[in-house]
C-alpha cells in the first residue's frame, strides 16, 4: 500500500514524460541512480555550511542503494570532506560520493577510470596563489561576497546579495581565473570557482558507469556545471531532469527539490515493486 500511495503521489504531481521515463527504468539492471547535492538534494542557504538535505532524500536515496542493481551516487562541487558532512555520510556507505566536480571520490575507480592525476606541487601552490588573489580582491572591492576555499579549487559566493552587488564580484573573480594559465572557470548559480583540476561532473560519471555497466542511468542537475553530465549520458536508457528554470541538455525536468524528493521515493517504491511484485 505504501509503494503504491508513493506512485500515485507521483503521478498526481510530476510532469507525464518524467513519470513515463521512471517507468520505463523501473526494472532496469544494473541501475544507476545520481544526483548533484546543492540545490537537488538540499536547498539554498546564504551560508554555504547550513544547507540540510530535504527531509527523507537521505533516507530515499540509502533505501535505493539497499536494494539489488541498483548504485546511487552524489556529485558535487564541494569538497569531499565537505560533502561526508552535509550528507552525513562516512565513505564507506553504499553511497558513492564525487566531490570538487569528479576531482575527488570515495569510490577509487572514479578516478582510476577517469585516468585523471593526484594534484601536484605546482598545482597546489598555483592554488595558493589564486586563494590570495580572490582573498585580496573581496576584501577590497567587494567584502559582501565569501571566499571559499576548496581542495582543487577556489569559490566566491554571492548567494543572499543584491545583484548589483553580487554581479561585478562574479565578473571580477572571472576575469582574474581566465587571465591565469592551468586554472578553469566553473560558473554556478551565485558561485564561481577558479579550478586547477581538469575534472567534470560528466567525466567522473562515465567512469564510474564503466565499473558498473549499467542498462539505465538517473541523473538529478539543477547547475551549469550539472550540463556535463546531461551532455554525456545520451544512451536511450538516461534519464536526465533538470531541476528549476534555464536553457538544459536534460530530457525532462522538474520544479524544485520537493519534487526532487517525490521523483527519488516514487524510484524507489516503482523499483521494490518491480523487484518483489
């Protein structure tokens, strides 16, 4: 009865095509389930440390990677450490974790199968030496905005500021990473960072398809850089949702995390149905 109420929820609320693609991947095996965290799994907070899973997302996305074929993944931007804290997740739950946009995974064989290098030296004092520069230019021409510091790159946040406070920072810290050899710019909503790592969202995910083969993959994106991984999983069995507003590769898409949290149950109950009858 409680698999049922949770489809029939779906139904009444998730656009048709969404609700025909779950079907369509119900019973498909293996079966990868991934999702990006900030703005999909958990919402917006002006203080990047406060955003909380959307309640029962966590406890969805444990029930599906419990089950027989099916691994679930969460890609971020964050860092790793900062990832296990926010989702509460150690490293060693069924749960893949990929942070700093693929540079950083608890499963090695992402990084094994992206053939993608430790940083180096250089790297790290080029690093350095962009978290001083970004560090400079905040304090001094716009203390509103927050710097973060990250392990292969370096963030300014302007989330909660007016726009013509948060747009000159934004297209300050832009010019100064496309002014600079090595260093990529990845452009978020209210965030830039200034990367020294070569790794994507989409890179990392086909990696880690290849060690599980999957018949099928779920991909939950609301960013920019969540476009990587739409662009990359083309295979007639994708489904790929863009969560929110704004021009996407994604097939299908859906409004907000609340309907994240619907499409993520309704997976999951159509899965145990098609598993146990």
């Amino acid at each position: 009865m409680a698999h049922r109420d949770a489809t029939d929820s779906a139904r009444a609320v998730l656009p048709e095509d969404v609700v025909a693609a779950l079907d369509a991947v119900a019973d498909a095996q293996p079966l990868l389930v991934a999702t990006d965290f900030d703005g999909v799994v958990a919402g917006f907070d002006p203080d990047p440390l406060a955003v909380q899973p959307t309640e029962g997302v966590m406890s969805t996305l444990h029930g599906l990677a419990a089950l027989p074929g099916v691994h679930v993944a969460i890609v971020s931007g964050r860092d790793l450490t900062t990832l296990r804290l926010l989702t509460g997740l150690s490293g060693e739950d069924a749960i893949t974790l990929i942070g700093s946009h693929g540079a950083e995974s608890t499963n090695p064989a992402v990084q094994s199968g992206m053939h993608s290098r430790a940083l180096t030296g250089d790297d790290l004092a080029r690093l350095d030496v962009l978290e001083g520069e970004l560090r400079d230019l905040v304090t001094t021409r716009h203390p509103q905005a927050r710097v973060e510091r990250k392990a292969a790159g370096v963030a300014v946040h302007t989330r909660g500021l007016p726009e013509d406070v948060a747009r000159p920072a934004l297209e300050e810290a832009r010019s100064l990473g496309q002014s600079r050899d090595g260093v990529r710019v990845l452009e978020g909503k209210s965030v830039l960072e200034l990367s020294v790592s070569p790794a994507d969202k989409g890179s990392a995910l086909v990696a880690l398809s290849r060690t599980i083969g999957p018949a099928a993959r779920v991909y939950l994106g609301d960013d920019v850089t969540d476009e990587d991984v739409f662009a990359r999983f083309e295979a007639p069995g994708d489904v790929t949702v863009k969560v929110g507003p704004g021009t996407t590769a994604a097939r299908h898409r859906i409004a907000d995390t609340d309907a994240v949290a619907l499409l993520l149950a309704d997976l999951l109950a159509r899965r145990a149905v098609a598993q146990h009858g």
